[in-house]
C-alpha cells in the first residue's frame, strides 16, 4: 500500500468517526452500546495510527525524507502587492506534506491520541454525553492532524483555529457546570488574541515572500531573500511566536491553560500536555529558518520560555488541586520547550515535546485513576496512603514522576539535560538562562515529589465515605498507563537517531556544534551531574516536609504567609486580568461615580478656592461632548442619510416592487437589444 500518497487519509479516519457520532451517535448512546462508540472512535484513531507508521517507514526512502500531497488549490487569485512592489496572486493549496519534523508530531499525536481514546472507554462510561464527548475528541483529531500534515501556514491556521474549537467544546463538556463553561470561554478568549497576532505574520509572510507554502518559504529565507535581522523578519516572527504564546500557554498568555482542568481529565492529558498545547512550538519549529533570520525575537523567545518555566513551576509548589499542579507543570515544560527553540535548539525542543507527552500525558491519566478511585476527589489535602489501594496506578504514575523530575535513565532526563546544556553555551545570556531552568528543574522535582507523596504516602487524610469505596480502575485505563509508563522510560534512548532524523529540516540551524562540545570537555558532565543533584535535592526536600516531618511545612507557610498567600493564588494574575479586561467597564463606572461626587464637592463648595475653575472646566467639558462630539456623530448621520436618499427610493422592502423593477430591467433590456 502506498502509505504516503494517502496521507490524507490520516486526519480523515477521526473525522469519519466525529461524523458518524454527529448523525447517530445519540442512538448509540444505551448501556452497552457505549462500548460500540468507544471501540469505534478509538479504532479509527488506530487505524490512523497505523497508517502514519507505514507513512513515515517509506518516507525514510523519500528523496530528502520529504514528500508533499497538493489536493486541489484551495485559494486562488487574489492579486497582493509584494513588499517589493511586485503583484502576486495569492494561492494556497489544500494538501498534506510529510518530513521528518511532520513524522515526529504525527506519530506522537496518533500514538498517544489512541492511547488516551482508549482509556476514555473506561474513564468516561458512566457520564452523559458519551457520543459527545468522543464526537467532540475525534474531531479534535482531525484538526490537529491537519495542523501538522499542513503544506502551508493557511492550512495549519485551519488546524490551528480548528483545535481551539475543540478545546473549547471539551473544556466546556460539563456545561451544566459554570466554572466549566467559564474556562472554556476563557480560553477562546486569550486564544483569539494569539490567533490575531498569528493571522498578521501570515499576511506579512506571503507580502514577503510571495507564498505561504513551507517549503518554498524555508528555501526563500534559506537563500537571502530576507535580510538577516531586518524589520521584516523581526515583525514576521514576532507575531508568529505572539500567536504561539496563546496556543502554548506562555507569558502573558497562559492564564486559560490553568482553568482548562475544569473538563474530562482525559482531555487534560490529550489536548493541554501532549498535543494542542504543543502546536505553538511546533510552529515556531516548522519556521526556523525564519526565526534564524531575526536574532532580537529568538532573544524574546528563549526570556520568555525560560520566565514562564519558573514562574509557573513556583505556583505548581503549593497547589492542592492534583490536576491544577500538573496544569502549572505543563506551562513550565512548554516554557523548556521554548527556551530550547530561543537558543537554536529546535530539534532539542521537539525532543522535549515528545517525552513530555509521554510522562504528561501519563500523569494526567494517572491522576485521572486517582480520582476515579476517590469518586471524584482532587484535593490532595484529602488523599494519602494509596500505594497500596491502588498499586498499579502507583506504579505507573511512578515512572512518570522520576521521569518528569530528570533521573536518568528515564526520557525527561536527556531532554531537560540537553535544553540546559544547549542554553548554557548560548552566546546571548546563556549562563543566565542555565541557572533559570536548574533553578526550575528543581522546584519540578520538588513539586512531582510532593504530589507524590501526599497522595500515595504517609497517613490516609480520605474522608470515611469515600475511603469504603476506593478501587483500582479498570483495565481499559490500566493498559494505556502502562504502555506510557514504558514510554517514559525509554523515550529518551533515541536522543541521537532523533537529533539526525531531523537534521534536514534545521540543517541551517546553529545549535552547540561538535567542536564547541570537544573543547568543554568535562564540563558537560559536570552540569549533568549538577541537574540530577538538584532533581534529586528536591526529591529529598519534598520528602523532608511532606512525608518525614509534615508539620515543618507547616510552619515554613506560617513564617511567610505572605509569599504563600500569594503563591497560592497565582500572582493574582487572573484578578489583574479581570480588573483591567473583564470588569473594566464596571471599574470605569465607579471611577466615574467617584470623580461625580467629587465634582459636586469641589463646584458646589468651592473646596479650598477652586470652585471656580471646576464650574468652568465642567462648563467647557459639556459644550465640548454637545457641540464637538455629538455634533460630529449628528453631522455623520446626516450626510449618510442624505446621501442614501436616492437608494431608499427604491429599497423598498416590497417583493412585488421588486418584482415589478425585474420586469422593466428585462423589458428594456429586450427593446435595447432589439431596436
């Protein structure tokens, strides 16, 4: 079978079966039919699964491991000035496109989709909307597959757009609760502000370049058409990484990310650890050869990650909501992700993406089995004490820990200890960037350890209702956990396949180079040996104040109640937010009842003399909003409605004047014709 010229079937096995959840799905909807959806769903996202493994087997044989599937052009004819003067027709082809960058992402989002279908049978059975909720994952699927099969940026915008409408509907499934439906708004909301930013250099790209195909832009850049640091190149890849930051959740953009736990956990593990959440850096990724050409915008990009890596890992310290630790934990990882692309190490960054979705996604769902077991409960205030009720979740979620804490052997090891290496050689405050993400390596060891602990270890603090009911969840969420349990473990052994895998596409790129590593000589090791002390440190730490002497923790929160407090609520980031964007208007409604009542003070009283220019500066004010202002919007109006007078005439509303109008048009027309 010729896997690579059916490509495009890949995306379209999940929206066949998001279709037929669409039109039948409710008939499905009964008892054991539930096991029909799922197996349908689950399977077509397999059998995508499967055929992006034959796909990207005979892309190894491709001319330069890379292959392009034009469907049919999609938009065409649009005439746009270049930036050169010239006029070109803006086209854009609806079609698929194959590399090794592509392969990567494609084999992660379809292995580990189908992984987390597989384990929402279980998760989901006893909920309403069963049909829905699948419906709504396999079209989540099907857009995320086009955002990273995409040949050019118009298609992946599609993608693009296409996953926050899922994210969206998923968030939001329990829309009987408002604090869901309210995350789901949210995370429209702060998304559309990246998108905006997104569609901008998009517009630029093509007013460049004259394409927005990616082959063509990356050879286009590759060759000189853009001038190494120019204004172009800055705007272009400023507003790419703008709209990266709202898919990826970075500074400022990561508020929704955190409320996105309001959904089904499953979505949590799929949508915002492993997949959706990752797209921006992918995207920053599949534009390297842009973001090369603009020194000044990878220096933001690598400040920005590395900010948002220990901002949001200082917030995951104090957490008592299990999914809201991991939530935090996935901004600060995509903050990783990003300073590796901001130091030129694309292909590092990509390699963090796929372990992460390895130990995230399996965190995610081990939380998931945790709460299945606890009938709902999420503080980890009210757990402990469960290695032994629910073993195998343990065990699993174990792996995963000391993955994501960066003990070697296990994948997140090599990935994070590559990201430090590669920031501590960066020419641009390197040596600063590296002790930002050691810092932060330990506060996540610190903070996976705790959650560890206060959920498997020391004394059951679970309420007595819910202790007579605790269970090992089934073997449809068991067996997903472990494939990713293996995963986390070796997911990490293929650092250097992977790194040449990807050579074609970041061949320009300039990482730490062979040389520079010969001449550090020990002193790669050395920083090794610093980033597993400080993982195990706080491995140890952890142990200290939360398993070995509980009430230490205790009294650190009581001596600095007011860092706590304000650890434990965010920053107030979201109450900033909300004063300045949500309730502006509220706030400018009691300013201006403020400032009224100070008004009738200062005029009526003449408070301290001053009474006299308050009446006339008030005085000024209203002929200024009568005369000017309304004048203008009055004058406005007037000239419109004037100029309209003529069309109104015959605007009637009237279909027999309409009609009547027809008939005269096609009887001139006739003695016209005929004359």
């Amino acid at each position: 079978m010729d896997f690579l010229n059916l490509i495009w079937l890949i995306p379209l096995y999940p929206l066949a079966g998001s279709v037929l959840m669409l039109f039948i799905g409710r008939k499905l909807e009964h008892g054991h039919k539930n096991n029909v959806i799922g197996t349908i769903c689950a399977g077509l996202v397999g059998v995508a699964f499967v055929h992006a493994i034959g796909a990207v087997v005979q892309l190894v044989s491709a001319p330069g491991h890379f292959f392009e599937k034009p469907l049919y052009t999609w938009v065409a004819g649009l005439q746009f000035h270049m930036a050169n003067g010239a006029l070109s027709r803006f086209t854009a082809d609806f079609g698929y496109m194959l590399d090794p960058l592509s392969a990567v992402m494609v084999l992660v989002v379809t292995g580990v989709g189908f992984l987390i279908h597989v384990y929402s049978i279980g998760y989901m059975a006893h909920d309403h909307g069963f049909y829905r909720f699948f419906g709504y994952l396999n079209l989540f699927m099907f857009n995320m597959l086009t955002l990273v099969l995409a040949s050019n940026y118009v298609l992946m915008f599609v993608g693009w757009e296409g996953v926050g409408l899922c994210s969206y509907l998923l968030i939001g499934f329990y829309f009987q609760k408002k604090s869901a439906t309210d995350a789901g708004k949210k995370a429209f909301v702060v998304n559309r502000i990246g998108d905006a930013a997104f569609i901008i250099g998009m517009f630029y790209i093509f007013a460049t370049f004259g394409t927005v195909n990616f082959h063509h832009v990356t050879e286009a850049a590759r060759n000189g058409d853009l001038g190494y640091g120019s204004f172009v190149a800055t705007m272009i890849t400023m507003m790419l990484f703008i709209g990266a930051t709202g898919k990826s959740a970075q500074i400022p953009l990561y508020v929704w990310l955190p409320d996105a736990m309001e959904g089904p956990t499953p979505v949590s593990a799929l949508i915002h650890a492993a997949t959706m959440v990752t797209a921006g850096v992918y995207m920053v990724a599949r534009s390297n050869a842009l973001f090369q050409l603009a020194p000044d915008t990878m220096h933001v990009v690598a400040a920005i990650g590395a900010a948002t890596a220990i901002f949001a890992a200082s917030i995951g310290l104090v957490q008592t909501d299990i999914k809201r630790v991991l939530a935090y934990s996935t901004v600060s990882q995509l903050g990783y992700m990003f300073l590796a692309c901001g130091v030129g190490a694309f292909w590092v960054g990509i390699f963090h993406v796929q372990t992460h979705a390895f130990f995230k996604a399996l965190l995610f769902l081990g939380s998931g089995s945790v709460i299945h077991a606890l009938s709902g409960e999420q503080d980890m205030r009210k757990m402990g004490a469960l290695a032994n009720k629910i073993p195998w979740t343990f065990r699993f979620m174990a792996a995963a820990w000391i993955a994501i804490a960066g003990i070697p052997p296990l994948a997140g090891f090599f990935s994070k200890d590559e990201i430090l290496w590669q920031a501590f050689n960066n020419e641009w405050n390197g040596k600063i960037l590296w002790l930002v993400g050691f810092i932060t390596a330990g506060m996540t060891a610190f903070y996976m350890s705790r959650l560890m602990f206060l959920t498997f270890f020391g004394k059951s603090r679970v309420d007595h209702e819910v202790e007579h009911h605790i269970h090992e969840s089934p073997m449809v969420m068991l067996a997903p956990l472990g494939v990713l349990a293996v995963l986390s473990v070796v997911g990490g052994w293929w650092k250097s396949p992977l790194e040449h895998w990807l050579e074609p596409v970041f061949e320009h790129v300039k990482s730490v180079p062979a040389t520079a590593v010969e001449a550090a000589g020990s002193m790669e090791y050395v920083l090794m040996g610093l980033s597993i002390g400080v993982a195990l440190a706080g491995i140890f730490l952890a142990r200290y104040f939360f398993l070995s002497n509980p009430a230490a923790s205790e009294r650190l929160a009581a001596n600095w109640p007011g860092l706590h407090r304000l650890l434990l609520n965010k920053y107030y980031v979201d109450e900033v937010y909300s004063a300045v964007f949500v309730d502006g208007p509220v706030m400018g409604k009691q300013l201006g009842s403020a400032l009224s009542a100070f008004d009738a003070t200062v005029v009526d009283g003449g408070v301290n003399g001053a009474g006299w220019f308050a009446r006339g500066t008030s005085s000024i004010s209203i002929l200024w909003d009568s005369w000017i202002v309304d004048g203008a919007v009055r004058a406005v109006g007037f000239v419109t409605k004037l100029l309209s007078f003529p069309m109104r005439m015959i605007q009637t509303g009237f279909v027999q004047n309409y009609a009547l109008a027809i008939v005269g048009g096609v009887l001139l027309l006739g003695y016209y014709l005929l004359k």
